[in-house]
C-alpha cells in the first residue's frame, strides 16, 4: 500500500514541476522553465513502470493513476508551454491569444478522446507535444509568421487520427526507438543547457530522432489500416 501511494506521489510530482516551470516562464527564464519540463518528462517515462510495479490498481482501486497523469501532461505538454508561446511572442502580436487557444483547446480535446491511448499502445492524433515543439521554435528563431504556422498545422493535425507510436509502449521497434530516444533526450538537455547560445550543428542533428519518430508512426500507421 506504501509503496503504491509512492508511486501515485511521484507522479504528482509533476504537479509541482509545472508550477515551478510556470514561475520560470513568468520570470523570462526560459531554460529553467525547459529544464523543469525536462525533467517532468523524466517523471512521465518511468511512473508507468514504479506504478505497475507497486500494483497501483490493485492496492489502491479507488484512485485514478491515469486520471492524474493526464491532469500532470496536460499542465506540462500543453499549458506551460502555451503560456510560453505568449510570454515570448513566439507568433504576431496579434496572433498571440489565438494560437495558444488553439493549442489548449485542440490538446483538451484530444486528451478526452476515447482512444487518445489505444490498447496497442498508440497515440491518436498529434500527441501534443507542444513542450517540445515551442522549445525548437525558441531555439531556431524562425520568423512568427513561420512559428503560427508550424503550430496551427500542429493544432489541426490533433484532429486528423494518424496514430503515433507511444514511444515507452511500443511493441513496433522498442529497443531502437528507446535507445534514439535516450539518445535524442540527452541531446536535448545539452540545448537546454547552452540555451540561449545552442550549438547549430546539435540543433540540426537533434531532428533526427523527431524525424524517425514522425516516419516510422506513419509507416506503422498505414501498413495497419
């Protein structure tokens, strides 16, 4: 039972990392907001594991894991980085307010579709990954008309259901997609960590792995339809 109220208490965790992101945004400290959604997606990666470890559902039937997770990505991989699109004017002024509701109402919709998470471990629609995306943006200094329409076409892919690989899940792939992913995740701390001066060349090579990711849920995708 302790160990299972340990499992639900690190991921709620979470909770507290969104906050302290929100205080770093606020602040204009943008790698320290990233460095908190970094470390939030740590948290994300392994509760799954501690929580079927400790039985979770079996000692405590009540409390909604799942539930609570969706409440800690939603703060994390769409709030907090939507509040980043205002805070830095990532888009036209005037754009601001309409690109981050479109962030936050698509992923709201998307996160209480029935098979956002399906059975076989995928993904329905664009898995918001809007954290990740707003840190590129950041970095890349692309122009704000660029940036609105990079997220508007990300806002509109949350409703086409193209299925995405759950990259921690998958039965498609699994070691070599963790083992990029690993990879990727520490090229993304490195830029976090030289942000706002990231390296171009690890800036470029960092797509790889976005780029894997995109391809193969697409290929897997239409080879299951």
């Amino acid at each position: 039972m302790l160990l299972a109220w340990l499992a639900h208490l690190y991921t709620a965790s979470g909770l507290v990392l969104a906050f302290l992101a929100t205080l770093a945004v606020f602040a204009r400290d943008y790698r320290a907001a990233f460095f908190w959604l970094a470390l939030q997606i740590v948290v994300d990666a392994t509760d799954g594991v501690l929580a079927r470890a400790a039985r979770v559902s079996q000692h405590i039937p009540w409390f909604s894991g799942a539930k609570l997770d969706d409440i800690v990505d939603y703060l994390t991989y769409v709030f907090v980085p939507a509040l980043i699109v205002w805070q830095a004017q990532l888009v036209p002024s005037g754009w601001t307010i309409w690109v981050a509701a479109g962030i936050l109402l698509s992923s709201g919709f998307g996160f209480n579709r029935e098979d956002a998470k399906t059975a076989d471990h995928f993904f329905t629609g664009f898995p918001s990954y809007w954290n990740i995306v707003v840190f590129y943006l950041l970095v890349a200094q692309w122009p704000l008309l660029v940036n609105a329409g990079v997220l508007l076409t990300l806002v509109a892919l949350v409703f086409v259901p193209i299925r995405y690989i759950y990259p921690s899940r998958t039965a498609v792939w699994r070691v070599p997609t963790n083992v990029l992913g690993a990879i990727w995740g520490i090229a993304m701390l490195l830029m976090i960590r030289q942000y706002p001066g990231v390296s171009s060349r690890l800036f470029i090579a960092s797509f790889a792995f976005p780029l894997y990711y995109v391809v193969l849920s697409v290929v897997v995708w239409m080879r299951n339809r």
